[in-house]
C-alpha cells in the first residue's frame, strides 16, 4: 500500500510489518485506538504469534483515520 504521511514528504510504499510499524511510530503522532491496535498487531506479528494480514487490516484502518492512506 502507499501512504503519505506529510505534505512535504514523498509518498511511501508499504512493503511489510516493519515498515508499518516504523510509519505508526514515527508518523502517527496522535495516540488513538486506531493507531493502539495496529502497534500491538504488528507488534504480535514480529513475535510469530499473528499473522501479517491481521496487521495490514489494522493498518489500513489508522491510515484511514488519520487520512494518510494513497491506494491499497
């Protein structure tokens, strides 16, 4: 997926877990659920204890929130 997390920066491709993770922690500054949810799925996927879809669909949905998301 792409997103775009500022006017002044590029948009950015979304390959995996640890690049959702770098984006929610780096920038999502705003502590919402939306974004609470996502942290621990990718956090569970990282451990082996969940699988990456589970993560993509908790991602996507901060990234709607908080009006990044360019295309899925």
């Amino acid at each position: 997926m792409v997103v775009k997390v500022s006017r002044h920066r590029s948009e950015r491709i979304v390959f995996d877990v640890n690049d959702a993770a770098a984006i929610l922690l780096r920038d999502l500054s705003r502590r919402t659920e939306k974004r609470k949810i996502p942290m621990d799925a990718c956090r569970q996927v990282l451990r082996g204890e969940a699988h990456p879809p589970t993560a993509r669909r908790a991602f996507v949905a901060a990234a709607l929130e908080a009006k990044i998301l360019r295309s899925d």
